[in-house]
C-alpha cells in the first residue's frame, strides 16, 4: 500500500491530495507511524491529518459544510459523562425508559447474559441500524445480530421508540458517530482528496461502505486503493461482512492478483498451516520464509500449570524478540480473559490488558482494606518492586521514585505519607533516591516479611503482591505486566507478539448458534486473527470449566 501512495506522491499529486482511511483509532494511529517512518509524511501533525478513521474524515467533511458546528453536537452512548451526554437520560425519562450510563453495551465479546436496562437496548439497536442502513422496522433484525433477547424497550413498541429517538437527536441537532457518515452520504459531500485509500476494508459497516462508494463514484475522485482480507472480517455483530469487500468492483492487485498472494512479515509456515485448518480453506496470505515457527497445544489443568507456562513463554519471547518480547493470551470472550488474568496474579505472575485500564490488577487500584477506599490509589507492580528493594537491606541501592510513593502509600497514614512524599520530590530533584532514605523517612516500616502486615490494601491484593515477590524471587527473573496481555481476540486485530496463546475454552450457549452457517463462518475468522497474530510460537491453550470450541477440536 505504501508503495502505491509513494507512485502518486511520483506522479502530479501531493500528500494533501491522499487521503488514508481506516476503521479503527488505533489502526490510523499505525498507518500514521509507518507513513512517517518511511518518509512519506513529514510530521505528525500531516501523518494525523492524512491517516484517520472513516468516521474522523466524515465528521471533518461534515464540519466544513457547515452541517455540524460544535463538537457539542456529538454524544457518545460508551462515554459515562453523564454532563456532556445527558440528551440519553432526558430521552429515556421523556419516554419512561429506564437507563444508566453505567450500563455498558453488550458486545461480541461477552459471554454471559447481562440485564441491560431498556433505555440502554433501545440506543445500541438505533445505532446498529444506522449503521447498517436498516429502517426502525428492522429493529428485530438488529437484536439477532447484537444477541439481544425479547429487548423488553421494544416487545409493544419498537419501530415507535426508534423513530421518537431518532426525531430527538434531529430536533436537538445532535449526532453520534455513524449519523455523521449518514449525513456526508446523504447530502452527497465530496470526498477529502482525489487519491483515497482505505486498509482494512473488511471492517466498515454497510453504511461505511456506501459513502466510500459515493466517493469512489464522484467525478473529483481520480484513484482509490483498497486493502483487506475477508478472512478478518470479525464485527458481524456490527453488521460487517465479508461480502462488501469481496463483490466491489475493482482491479485486484494482491492476493490472487498481478502480484500475487502477498507474503506474510509475521507468520512462519506452521502457523499459515494451522490458520488455513482453522478457515478450511487457503488463507489469502503466503508465510514468511524467515523463520519455520511452532505450533502446540497445552493443557494447563491448575492456575500453577498455566503460570509456569506463561512463565516459560515469556523467557522464549525474550529470545525471539527482545526489543518487544510481549506474549498475548487471547480469549474469546472478555469474561474468560479476565479470569485468566486474575488466575495469573494470583499465582503472582504481574500481566495486563491490549484494551488500556481493562485489566488493572498490577497497574492501578485504590488504597484501604475495605470499603470507602481512599481516594489515592498505587501501582501494584511499583509496590511490588518497591518492597523488594526495600526488603532487601542495602540502603545504597537505588529506588524509583514510584516504588518508594507507592511503598509509602500502601503503608502509612494520609498526613505522614504526604510528608514522606514530598521529601522524596526534593531529593530525586538533587540525586537518586535511595532505598537508605525510605529507611530514614519511614522509621516505623519494619524490614522483613512483618511488612505484609503493614499493607493497607483488599486481601486479595496483599496476597498477590507476596505471591508476585516470592515469584519473581523463585523464577530469578521479572515478569512487567505489559509483557504479558490478556485479552480477547477481538481486541488484538492488526498486532501481533512472538508468542501467542489461544485460549480454546468457549460459550456453551454460542456453540450452539455454530449450527448457523453464517455464525459458524465468523467464528472461524475470528479464530483465524487470534492465530495469526504469532509471529514465533502459537499455543493452544485448554484452560478452565468452558467446553472447547469445535473449530479449534482437530487443527493439530
């Protein structure tokens, strides 16, 4: 893709006529940073500009046309500031709805039945239905998709509170993410540049879809390049599918095309073998032939078995990558990410999450032992390394700041720790701190394992921050939370670490939906982008009372 936005930089055209385009924050962000790196943009600042989402570029298209004035016209149902967002709760109480901004959306990658509250039902299946273009009637066809069962919002009255909702947000001129791309595409606004280029087009929704078609059709628009695989075409809960991108007309130029199957930079052979098992047919990409990769599946029958392994993955991926020896444990379903994670950290092995602040257990949580906790808060990770040093006797080796706070805060009352603080500020403003001056600050600390006592901290987290120490301690070596991420698989699109498990525990209610071609197609995608994001080593992992899902019964 960059080589053929470098042959139009070649031709007549400059970078503020390329306009790229993708899905997600994260994957503009990327695209960004690789347009830098290789000279194609000049800072980031024009890197921002010319690389954004669909949903950025719309939204800029919007405000130059004078449709939207102020960012105060765009409300988010996933942002909790109730002052900024308040139009959902003056809908739902005009219209006796129940709602609460603390009632997160049901997504994919839940595995349980959660009780959402109606007025809460009611936005999630407005927005799927602009996004996929359906009128209110299709709410039904909305709550299939998005797994919701008999949405008690809409049993008596569906179409009508879908339409009241939507002549709200008309009235009040406001707009969430997807009715600004409704409204470049039907005031037939013109495209940002007369070179577009979209990656990931197997993630944009049906509506999406159709403003890119506009543009493609608009006589200013000179070229477009799209890239994709259908095989990662994962948010069908959000109307996506693989269809949009396979039947655009256009000149292939990748997989199948002039230039043949593109070779993967990532995956090794084995693991573009277990990918075309799992999709049971050829993937659209040829492995790298750098590396030859390995392939197991492991049964970690004990939270103890499951941490030695994670233990051992991650020394490997230090030898396969050290300047980003990451490991990612995927799961399907968050639920069962999060178990995993806290299974680990009890066993005192520090991990995080892809998604920032999703999983928390060593990077920030509250002080106090029980309930109104205080309103400071510690890195548990810092403590933990904190108390090492601190235990360790040699009062001329140094210590982080961080570690000695967190340290202090853990331990002591509010009015001496702000003391002890502040005197820790002045003195890493002249030289190191040293473990000799939290000695000489916190007299009252004992040295030894009495110090546990000390902790004012939940149990549970006092046991894993002496579990963490007696760990690290046995195994010789540390473990930084962010080398080790656990979560789903959904999260992990477009990344990738050395090595790779692939929790294979399921959802014994969804496994029953796989009779559905459809559904059963989607999971085998899903599958595919948590196999692939291996570059050295992919691990089957049987983890937990969750029945194995069939896709992943014979791959090896």
């Amino acid at each position: 893709m960059l080589n053929f936005i470098r042959d139009e930089l070649d031709s007549d055209f400059r970078v503020a006529d390329i306009q790229a385009m993708t899905f997600s924050k994260s994957q503009a962000v990327d695209m960004g940073l690789r347009m830098l790196s290789e000279g194609i943009v000049r800072d980031k600042k024009t890197a921002k500009r010319q690389c954004s989402t669909i949903h950025s570029v719309a939204f800029r298209a919007c405000r130059e046309a004078g449709i939207i004035e102020s960012s105060e016209q765009i409300i988010q149902l996933n942002n909790s500031d109730a002052d900024e967002n308040h139009h959902y709760k003056d809908f739902a109480e005009k219209n006796n709805l129940n709602f609460s901004f603390k009632n997160q959306p049901l997504t994919e990658e839940d595995d349980v039945e959660k009780n959402q509250q109606p007025g809460n039902e009611l936005f999630q299946i407005s927005g799927f239905l602009t996004a996929s273009l359906l009128p209110p009637g299709e709410w039904r066809t909305a709550a299939h998709h998005m797994t919701l069962k008999n949405p008690e919002c809409m049993i008596f009255s569906g179409e009508e509170n879908i339409r009241a909702w939507l002549e709200f947000k008309t009235e009040r001129e406001l707009f969430e993410h997807d009715d600004y791309v409704k409204a470049a595409l039907d005031r037939e606004l013109p495209p940002p540049g007369p070179v577009l280029v979209v990656d990931e087009y197997q993630d944009v929704s049906p509506l999406q879809h159709a403003l890119i078609r506009s543009w493609i059709e608009h006589p200013d628009t000179e070229r477009v390049y799209l890239a994709g695989d259908p095989d990662q075409s994962i948010y069908g809960f959000r109307g996506c599918s693989p269809e949009l991108f396979r039947n655009i007309p256009a000149t292939d130029k990748g997989a199948g095309g002039v230039y043949g199957t593109p070779v993967s930079r990532r995956c090794p052979i084995s693991i573009v073998q277990q990918a075309e098992r799992i999709l049971q047919h050829e993937p659209n990409i040829q492995p790298t032939p750098e590396r030859q990769g390995q392939v197991i599946r492991v049964n970690a029958y004990s939270s103890e078995k499951l941490a030695q392994y994670v233990e051992a993955a991650v020394l490997l991926a230090r030898k396969c990558k050290p300047e980003n020896p990451q490991i990612y444990i995927l799961s399907r379903f968050r639920q069962q990410a999060d178990k995993i994670a806290f299974r680990l950290s009890e066993q005192g092995v520090p991990c995080s999450s892809i998604k920032p602040d999703r999983i928390k257990y060593w990077l920030k949580l509250e002080v106090g032992a029980k309930k109104p906790y205080s309103s400071d808060t510690i890195e548990p990770y810092s403590l933990l390394k904190g108390m090492m040093k601190y235990q360790s006797g040699s009062a001329i080796d140094t210590i982080s700041e961080s570690e000695a706070v967190n340290l202090v805060k853990a331990t002591m009352a509010n009015p001496a720790r702000k003391h002890i603080v502040t005197r820790f500020k002045k003195i890493t403003s002249i030289r190191p701190l040293r473990v000799g001056d939290v000695i000489d600050n916190a007299k009252k600390l004992p040295q030894d394992n009495s110090l546990y006592e000390k902790l004012n901290l939940r149990p549970w987290l006092v046991n894993q921050i002496r579990k963490g120490v007696e760990a690290e301690r046995q195994r010789g070596f540390s473990i930084n939370p962010n080398q080790v991420k656990v979560d789903t698989i959904h999260q992990s699109k477009g990344l990738e670490a050395p090595v790779v498990f692939l929790h294979t525990g399921h959802s014994r209610e969804r496994i029953q939906q796989l009779i559905n071609p459809e559904r059963m197609g989607e999971e085998r995608r899903v599958y595919f982008v948590g196999a692939t994001r291996a570059s050295h080593k992919l691990i089957y992992l049987d983890y937990g009372q969750k029945p194995a899902v069939p896709i992943l019964g014979g791959v090896l």
